[in-house]
C-alpha cells in the first residue's frame, strides 16, 4: 500500500506539472557542492560515517553546512550519531582550512537537544565579538539558545539556556550592540530580559529587567523616545492565552537600572493590551503624530454600537497613550489601518457622539453620528474613499461630508489634523 501511494503520488505531481523539480531530487538528499563535499570529506576522515547530517529548520542559513570567515575559512556542520551500542547524540563541528587550503576538523561542541531550529552570526559587545547563535529544540515545544564565541580559532560555548526570543541590536542609545535574550517560564509563571555584552573575551550580564508573565509568542521589538531624549525598548508579543490579543513591554533606562512600567505599575498592562479581529487590525507602537514621541497603542472598547456583535466583527477604535510619571495616559482616540496605510485621530468633540463602519470589499470608512444596534446608523457624517494607485504602488484618499451644516461636521483644518498617513509620519 505504501508503494502504491508513492508511485501515485509521482503520477499526479507529473501530470498536474507542479514545479517541484525533478523525482530524483524530492527522493534523495540535496547535492553537496564541491566545498561542501570537501567539508564532509574532512568530516568523515575524522568521525567515521556514522552520523547523519542535521538541517537548521529555520533563518538564513537552511544548510548542514555553515561556511563563514572573511575568507570563507571556516566551517560548522551540524550532524547527528546513532546506532547499535551508540548513544544518540547532537553535535556541531568545526572545521578550519589549513595552509594548503584542505579542510580540517578541530573541534566539536555537544547540543544538549533533539533538533537545530537556526544558526545565526552576530557582532556584539564593546570588542565587537563575532559569535553564532545557535537554536534547538529540547521537546514539548522548549527551545535552548547556546552563544559561541572565538569562532575564528577555538569556538567556545558562552551560553546555554532554554529562551523564548533573542536578538543582538543597539539599545538605549548605545554606540555598541548587545544580545537580547528572553526567557518566559509558563510554569512560573515569570518572563525577564537579559542583555549581554563581552568584555575580555567573556560574555557578561549587563543588565536584566522583569517582563509581563503573560506573553506568549515574542512578534518583535522597536526603539525610540519614550521621553525626550530618554531611548525605550518595546518588546511586542501575543498574549499566550487568546492569539487575537497583544501587549507591549517596554524598557527604558534610569541610571544603571532599567525600568519597565508595565512591571512597576501592574495597571498599565490593561491600558496596553490590544484586540484584534476582522475588521480591527493591529497597531504597535509609535510616534503617531510625528512629534518624536512613542505613543503606546490599545485598543479594548469598541465604537458605539458595536456591543451586540461578536469580537471578531467588533470595530474598536486606537486609544494613543503616553508615559506620565509610572502611568499612562490617554492622548488621541483614533481609527487605524496599516491595512490602508493611515489613521483618523477623531477629534475630541466626536467621542461618544460618532461611530465608524469598514467596508474592506468597497474600500470604505464611513463615521456616522453614533446610534445603537450599528446596522441602524444611517446619518453619514465623514466618508473616506480609498483607491489602489497602482502607479506610485500607494492610495489614494477621497472625502465625502453630504452635511456640511452638520454640527459634527469637520472644518478643513480638522480634517488635515485629523487624517495621517502612516508612512509619512515623521518626513513631512
């Protein structure tokens, strides 16, 4: 029966002409190039041949062979033994060219786990310290981060620890990069934010701060002024327990300290939090206004009239918060798309009197003045009209007031403060 599968799968795959390449090449394992095949020559002169090769499931670099060096001198195979009276195992190889230009494997490095998720290379720390940063996998969906440095002659394992997220980047203002690594712990539950940097060709903690126990999945992190000229981090994630909310953590530092208000101030975490859905998109945060100031984003109401439908086809509109003293507060109540590229910062006299409806399909944002159940709204105030154009790959905006003597009608000038395009905030 199997065979019989097989052989009727090769059948429609050749008749339908998917571009999958050829039988061979879906029945066999990638061929090695010519480096590569020196790389495991070496390899097996050294091992024997008993191993099969591990591919990185994730990132850059997809193959069992990482070369890398100025020169390309260098190597790392990942690999994997297994046999009769031979314990499993995960290890990486590392590999040098001699004088005479012929592959030579040096040094081998265990990996504690059951898979490689990714390798990558950074440069951090004040000596700029070339390292690989490696992923596995240890089971029930546990990942490890190992940090190797001295790569170039005698790679060393600086680091090794179960981790959710890690990234080398520049942080709060800093003129060198350093290792961001998080940890969340469910079972704590607990969440910190470690950050490491090299000094003496050692790898040093410099600084740890406490996270919200209450991420999930780690969707990316920004930087810029929380304060003026005081640099944060905001770590955005997706709440573990529900994939349509999210947060934001965000660091700054005081001192030889850092500060994460959404840890000092447990109030804030709920004036964070965003929901998202059908016709609610998702907003991180930003400098929304162009005036050089990160706002924090939530979005947990609804417009007016909405509160008989379900989450998923609820509207909610952007409230844009700011830091003030350990607590934030609010400064525009908004409608935004990133699908659309902009958002409508809804004047102060419209709260509580305006609702909003989308129409994706007719490419429509239509604010009436607010009545509940939202289907029975029908007294047009604002109504947005966007346009593909397709020959600057951007929109194009129209707006409809049919009452101009409306009370609730925008002047000219509201309207140009109120209407944003997002991928013009801050160069205009």
């Amino acid at each position: 029966m199997k065979r019989f599968v097989l052989i009727a799968l090769i059948l429609m795959l050749t008749a339908s002409g998917c571009a999958f390449g050829a039988v061979e090449d879906m029945l066999s394992p990638p061929r090695l190039t010519d480096e590569q095949q020196a790389i495991y020559s070496a390899l097996v002169d050294s091992k024997g041949t008993a191993f099969n090769l591990k591919y990185p499931r994730t990132g850059e670099h997809r193959s069992a062979f990482v070369i890398y060096g100025e020169n390309e001198d260098a190597a790392v195979v990942f690999y994997e033994t297994s046999g009769i009276n031979i314990e499993r195992a995960l290890l990486m190889n590392f590999l040098y060219k001699d004088s005479d230009g012929s592959w030579e494997s040096l040094y081998e490095i265990p990996i504690r786990g059951i898979d490689i998720e990714s390798v990558s290379f950074a440069t951090f720390g004040e000596e700029a310290e070339d390292s690989i940063l490696l992923s596995y996998s240890v089971g029930q969906g546990e990942k490890k981060c190992m940090v190797i440095s001295n790569i170039a002659s005698k790679p060393v394992s600086q680091f090794d620890d179960i981790y959710t997220f890690m990234q080398a980047d520049y942080f709060f203002g800093k003129d060198y990069k350093e290792l961001l690594v998080i940890k969340n712990d469910r079972s704590a539950p607990s969440a910190t934010a470690t950050f490491f940097t090299y000094r003496g060709g050692q790898l040093f903690r410099s600084a740890l701060c406490e996270l919200d126990p209450s991420a999930g999945e780690y969707t990316g992190i920004s930087h810029g002024n929380i304060f003026e000229n005081t640099t944060a981090l905001f770590i955005n994630h997706r709440k573990h327990d529900n994939a349509d909310n999210y947060g934001t953590d965000f660091i700054y530092s005081v001192g030889n300290r850092l500060v994460n208000p959404i840890d000092t101030n447990p109030d804030n975490a709920a004036r964070i939090l965003r929901r998202t859905g059908n016709v609610t998109e998702l907003a991180n945060p930003m400098d929304i206004d162009g005036e050089g100031i990160i706002l924090l984003p939530s979005s947990t109401g609804e417009f007016p009239g909405y509160a008989h439908l379900p989450p998923q086809e609820t509207l909610r509109p952007v409230i844009w918060r700011t830091l003030m003293g350990n607590s934030l507060v609010d400064v525009y109540h908004s409608y935004y798309t990133e699908r659309w590229d902009f958002v409508f910062l809804l004047p102060g006299r419209w709260l509580n009197m305006i609702t909003a409806t989308v129409n994706i399909e007719a490419g429509t944002v239509s604010f009436y003045r607010a009545v509940t159940p939202i289907e029975e709204a029908d007294e047009l105030i604002l109504q947005i009209v966007i346009t593909q154009n397709n020959a600057e790959n951007g929109f194009e905006y129209s707006f409809d007031s049919p009452n101009p003597d409306d009370s609730l009608t925008l002047t000219d000038e509201e309207l140009e403060n109120a209407f944003r395009i997002l991928s013009r905030i801050g160069t205009e």
